[in-house]
C-alpha cells in the first residue's frame, strides 16, 4: 500500500496518500500539518512511490520546517 512516515519528536505516524493515518500516532497539530501537506503534496507522493517501485529510486520531498 502506499504510504509515508511523518516523525515528529518521540512519535511516529504512517499516512496514505489520502493524508489517512494507518499506523502510529502523532500530536494533533503536527497530525493536521502532516494531512494538509499529504493533500498539497498527492502527486509527488505518487510519483515517488512509482520511483521506488519501479526503480528502487528515492526521491525526496520538501517536508515540513
């Protein structure tokens, strides 16, 4: 399934590429930053999810600051 990792401090929280949480846990204002940026970011997301698929290619995404 595609997916991502967002961390933050001590907590960790895996997301789809709808910004659904699957797994894990964050705080509720780092959680609300990390689905807005998911949505902003869909297709980057599927883009580097094919990447990595096909190719074994990373490719990185400006994250939050």
């Amino acid at each position: 399934m595609p997916h991502f990792h967002a961390q933050y401090a001590e907590y960790e929280g895996v997301y789809d590429f709808e910004a659904n949480l699957i797994e894990g846990t964050l705080p509720r204002k780092q959680a609300k930053l990390v689905e807005a940026w998911a949505l902003l970011h869909s297709d980057e997301l599927n883009a580097a999810w094919k990447a990595w698929n096909n190719h074994g290619e990373i490719i990185k995404i400006e994250g939050l600051r």
